[in-house]
C-alpha cells in the first residue's frame, strides 16, 4: 500500500562541548585542549510523503493521501493533497492557534486537535503526528510505534486506546 523510500544518513560530524552559557569555556592551562566527540548528525527532516488512515468504526473509515509538510512543533503547516495532486486542505498552526482551510472555507481554533479531528474523523496525537511527519518517533500515549521499516521511511502508528482501534502509516518521500 505504501510506496517504498530509500534510506539516506549523513556522515558522522564533530562536536565541541561548550558551557551552559553556550559559550567555550576559557582557555587555562588546565583545559588547553580542546575536547571534541564524534557524534551522528541529524538527519534531515522529511517534507514530503503518503498517509493512509483507517477507522475501525461501523462501517469501517479509511483514506491514502499524500501531504508535504513545512516548520513543525509548535510551528508550521501541512498541506493534503489528494490521489490527483490537487490540494485538499491546509492546517496552518501555531502554538496558540491553528486554521484548517478546504476551498474557500476557513475554519479557526484554539486547537490543533479540534481541526485534525473535524478533517479525519478521528482523536489523533497532533503534537506527535506533526513530529512523526518530520521523521520523528515521538511516543504518545495509546499509540505504538512501529519503527521496524524505519529504513524503508515508514512508520506504522496503531492507536490501541481508546477505541476505535486507527492505524496511521506513514511513508515519508522527502
């Protein structure tokens, strides 16, 4: 159902540790050298990507889309497009506010939450979902994360509970 994505890492980078004022601290000559660590470098956030969302409710809900995303936590905005590449809709958000636009319709909240609800027809964990979109496998209560195809850019996310049982993959293009 999901398309497959290669696996890209960027090369080990160095880092210097610095104080907590984020400054070196100053030479002496107790701590002439300077101490650096080989460290993994972020990787890259994902911007872009498929979804495919299922419901278990009576009858059964589900949708594929594919989706670009831009900022993130609390920041940013999400665009959905539909299996033509035509837009669908756009949740525009910070943290304290968000917009959800489809067409020429505008809907504002307080929440995030209250948005992605009236979109999907589902509770959805909005601070998590946003950073699984960004490449990262935040936790979120009533969810496991499937990271076992990680290298393959998709995730698997299973709400458990509360019912009803929703599955969320992921399957990140860019």
């Amino acid at each position: 159902m999901m398309l497959l994505g290669g696996c890209a890492t960027r090369p080990m980078g160095t880092q210097t540790f610095l104080s907590p004022s984020g400054t070196a601290p100053p030479a002496t000559s107790a701590n002439s050298q300077v101490i650096s660590v080989e460290a993994p470098a972020l990787p890259t956030p994902f911007k872009a990507g498929r979804f495919a969302l299922q419901i278990d409710t009576e009858p059964p809900q589900s949708f594929i889309t594919s989706f670009d995303i831009t900022g993130g936590w609390p920041e940013g905005t999400l665009n959905i497009y539909n299996p033509l590449g035509m837009q669908m809709a756009r949740l525009e958000w910070t943290a304290q506010s968000a917009r959800l636009l489809q067409g020429r319709q505008v809907r504002e909240s307080a929440s995030l939450e209250r948005l992605v609800f009236e979109l999907t027809g589902t509770q959805l964990p909005t601070a998590a979902v946003i950073d699984w979109l960004a490449g990262k496998p935040t936790p979120a209560e009533g969810w496991n994360v499937d990271v076992s195809e990680w290298h393959l850019r998709r995730l698997v996310l299973e709400r458990v509970q509360p019912a009803p049982r929703t599955v969320l993959r992921i399957a990140f293009e860019s």
